[in-house]
C-alpha cells in the first residue's frame, strides 16, 4: 500500500511538472515567430516564405495557430492593409478560406 502511494505521488509530480513546462518557448523561437508576424504586416510574399522557413514551423500549422498580437494571421494582415499575405495565409488556413477572404 505504502509504495502505490509513493508511486501515485512521483506520478502526479511528473505530470504537474510536464504541466508548467508546457507554456515555455524557446526566445529564439519566439523570435522567429515574431520575424513571421513581421513579414504578414509587410504584405511581401517573399519575405514572408524567408520568415517562414526560418522558422522551422510548417506554414499551415502557423496559418491556424499563430497569434501576431492576439489575432490570427489573417486578421491581423487585414489590420495593416496587408491584403496579398491575407489571402494567402486565408488559403493555407484549415478553416473556410471563403469565409476569411469575404472579410477583406
């Protein structure tokens, strides 16, 4: 009895652990995220596929759940005029580009 609650305890430990780690990023990361939100405000194609690579995030993955200051991207190219990084980024979106490209 005694050692599966020593074995609970370690457990339970490892999985809070595993928890509060999960919020961390790498600055060096985050930088190159902040490179990619850089490059939609500029609305150049070519900046923004260099930022992309760069960053060593797929471009579909960053289309759904990027947030360059609280919005998605496309929103956010939207916010700055940035009108061919919008729609490009609203048709690598899993979501209904339709919908996200009727917003421009």
């Amino acid at each position: 009895m005694k050692k599966l609650i020593i074995s609970t305890i370690i457990t339970t430990g490892i999985i809070l652990a595993g928890n509060a780690q999960a919020g961390f990023i790498d600055p060096v990361k985050e930088q190159k995220l902040v490179k990619v939100c850089e490059a939609i405000k500029s609305d150049s194609l070519i900046s923004l596929h260099v930022a992309v690579k760069d960053s060593g995030v797929g471009l579909t993955q960053l289309a759904n759940g990027l947030k360059c200051n609280g919005s998605d991207p496309v929103s956010f190219a939207m916010q700055y005029d940035a009108a061919s990084t919008a729609k490009f980024m609203a048709k690598k979106s899993r979501k209904n580009h339709q919908e996200l490209l009727a917003k421009l």
